[in-house]
C-alpha cells in the first residue's frame, strides 16, 4: 500500500490523547488488555471498554482489581504468545514495579502507555513524567511523544518494535498527562486496513507456554544463568536502537508522518546553540526557536523520543560543534540536583573531544506551565553562558503572596 492510498483511507477526527492512545492500541488489535483506572489514565480504559462493549475490539478484556494484578495477567497472557496492551500513571506504575520488572527480565513484548503524572508526596496528580524515568532503568523500552498525534502513531509503532525478532522487550509510550491526555487537537486515524499491512499478527516464537508441552518459568537462577539473561537484555535493548529507526521509517514511508524516530532536531543545520526537550513543552520550545531565529540567534531544538536505549550516536551526531546547549527537564535527579534528561544528555556527549557549555533547567513540576517567556529565558542563557553549570537552574513563574 502506498503512502497516497494509506492517506485516502484515513480520517480525521478531533480527540484528547487518552482517545489517541485508546485508538492507536484498537487499530493493534491486541488478543489480551488488563488495566485498572488511575487519573489521569482512567479515560483510556473507558474508551477501550466502550470499543469492546459495541463489539469494535476483539480481545479478551479483563476488569483486574488493582495495576498490581493487570501486569502479572499480562505477563500470564504473554508467556502464552497473545499480543497484550495495557496503561497507567504513576502511583499505579508504582504499584506494578513487582510484575513491571518481571515483563521486561522475561522478554515479554507488552505494549504500556504511561500517561505520566507526578509521584507524591505533596499530593498530585498533575502532569510530570517522574513516575516513568524513575523506572527508566527496569529493562523497558521507553518512548516520549510531544503531541496526540503522535501517541496514536506512536502507539501503533511500538507494538512492532517490541515484537521484532531482535527486541523481545516490552515498551513505554509516554505522553504528558493534562497537557496531551486531556486536551483535544486534530488527529488523523489511520484504516484497519492500513494498519493490518503496516503490523501483521504476532507469533511467539521465543516462548510458548502450553498445557501439552509443560516447562517451568523463572525459577530460582544461579548467577551464571543471570549474568547470560542480562548480556542478552541489554544486548536487545542495543538492537532496539536499530529497529526503532527502522520501524520509524516504514511507518513514515506508508502515513506520511515523520517524527524523527530516536530523536527529532529542529533547525539544526546551521545551529550554534540548541535546547534540548522531551515530551509535550517542546511545541513552545519550537515556538521561541522560531523568534529567537528572526532576531537572528541560531539556537535549534532536539527532541529526545528514545529514552531507552539511548541514542547516544544520534545525539553526539546532532549536537557536534555547538557552542552551547540547555536541557529543560520536567523532572528532577534527585542526589544531582539538575533533571534526570540533563544527567543522560551530558553522560552522552562525555565521549565529544571538547565539553560544550551546557546548563541544566528545571520547570513546569506538578503541572505548572512551561511558558514561552520561560523557554525563552532559558535561550538567552544558553546563548550568553561560556562554562559548564553544574546546579540546576529553576524556571517559574511567579505567583503572588509567595
């Protein structure tokens, strides 16, 4: 099918990102979805209900009682070789960090958008990924997306990267949650049809579970046996970096929509200092990108999608030669004090010949705005710093009577 055949099929329709997701896993037609609601995830398992109760979606639907329980149904499901989906926020993830773990150190190919939230104390529950790159390091694949659009093509990808003979891992679609879960913009649906020749049905071959062939699953495991799992863990995660860009690619060639597979750089042909973003801020980022060129500062934009595996190569690629550059975490390393995205882009570009001049920004925690005058403070600093700052810098706005 040719890209021009796959657009005529499609269709547009305005939705929140909790109704991208929810389409994006249809279209998949996973066998087995388990999830229990947590806001701002609960609109997800809605929609995804609704879709089976007007028999829209064929798959076995399980009301689990707590996130705890949907992982290690999934895993259950998974080990039979059935292609499974689930999604949830932060104090769930929380909840599943037992069975979460176990999915990934099994090499089961899950499907997972967080729809990430803050983690308490001070109670919250607004938008921030702490829940998602707290868990960075559990052996998942984890993606972050700017938009809606994004989480419906995103979605659709990430069941085929995870599925790919080479991977065998399961994987994370992050998305900010408010700012992309409950807010609507237009999206483009791709066709069943379009869909079923981009992902075909999933077959296991690496492990099946079957009453007539009786095999035990992790058992108690001599270090020796652990060290082989986790050579090939990671050696997996490694090949996933192919296979993200790969997918990414095919996906583009048949919709038309291109989202920079590992990471996505905006205006950096010719760019001497660059804010690097994850997730939904980066629209305002490439907003004051845009200003700041017409003033005639030649500051670019990089979006990290592929948190995990990192995109080392890509990034040291991209950022070679800059005379400066600013991360604007959403987040905070705890123990560093700068944000967690800061700590992995520095640890990347530790191998250039030459340190660039870089400044860690925190911002927007607990759902508070990231605003184009912030961004933009955040630029003007890039641009007049000469050394390394090693402590985070604080963007806020701020409130009276504080």
């Amino acid at each position: 099918m040719s890209t021009h055949q796959a657009a005529a099929k499609s269709r547009v329709d305005v939705m929140n990102g909790n109704m991208a997701a929810a389409w994006g896993a249809r279209l998949s037609r996973p066998q087995v979805i388990a999830a229990y609601p947590i806001t701002p995830q609960t609109p997800v398992v809605e929609y995804l209900t609704q879709f089976f109760a007007d028999q829209e979606l064929d798959c076995q639907m399980s009301e689990v009682d707590s996130e705890h329980t949907a992982m290690s149904m999934l895993t259950g499901a998974s080990l039979t070789g059935v292609r499974c989906y689930t999604a949830t926020s932060s104090q769930g993830l929380a909840l599943m960090y037992e069975p979460y773990f176990r999915a990934s150190t099994l090499r089961l190919p899950i499907v997972m958008n967080i729809v990430n939230r803050e983690m308490i104390s001070p109670q919250t529950v607004w938008g921030g990924p702490q829940d998602s790159l707290t868990l960075r390091d559990a052996g998942w694949l984890q993606i972050y997306v700017e938009d809606n659009q994004e989480i419906l093509d995103t979605t659709i990808q990430a069941f085929k990267i995870a599925e790919h003979q080479d991977v065998l891992l399961p994987i994370n679609v992050c998305y900010d949650g408010f700012y992309l879960s409950h807010m609507s913009e237009r999206v483009e649906v791709p066709s069943q049809e379009s869909v079923d020749a981009f992902l075909p049905s999933y077959h296991s071959d690496h492990i099946l579970l079957d009453p007539d062939r009786p095999a035990a699953v992790d058992p108690l495991t001599s270090g020796y046996l652990l060290m082989e799992y986790r050579q090939k863990h990671m050696a997996a995660q490694q090949a996933a970096l192919d296979v993200i860009a790969q997918v990414h690619d095919e996906f583009a060639r048949l919709f038309g929509r291109d989202w920079g597979g590992l990471i996505e750089t905006y205006r950096m042909e010719d760019a001497r200092y660059a804010l690097v973003t994850m997730g939904s801020v980066t629209g305002a980022v490439r907003e004051v990108v845009d200003r700041k060129r017409e003033a005639g500062v030649p500051i670019g934009l990089i979006k990290v999608r592929a948190l995990r595996p990192f995109p080392l190569q890509q990034l040291r690629s991209a950022m070679s030669g800059l005379k400066g550059y600013g991360v604007i975490d959403r987040n905070v390393s705890f123990g560093w004090n700068t944000g967690i995205l800061f700590q992995e882009v520095r640890s990347a570009l530790c191998g250039l010949d030459e340190q660039i001049p870089c400044i860690p920004f925190i911002s927007g925690l607990g759902g508070e705005d990231i605003t184009l005058d912030l961004v933009g403070q955040a630029a003007d600093a890039v641009v007049r710093n000469t050394a390394m700052v090693e402590q985070a810098q604080w963007l806020q706005v701020a409130h009276e009577g504080r």
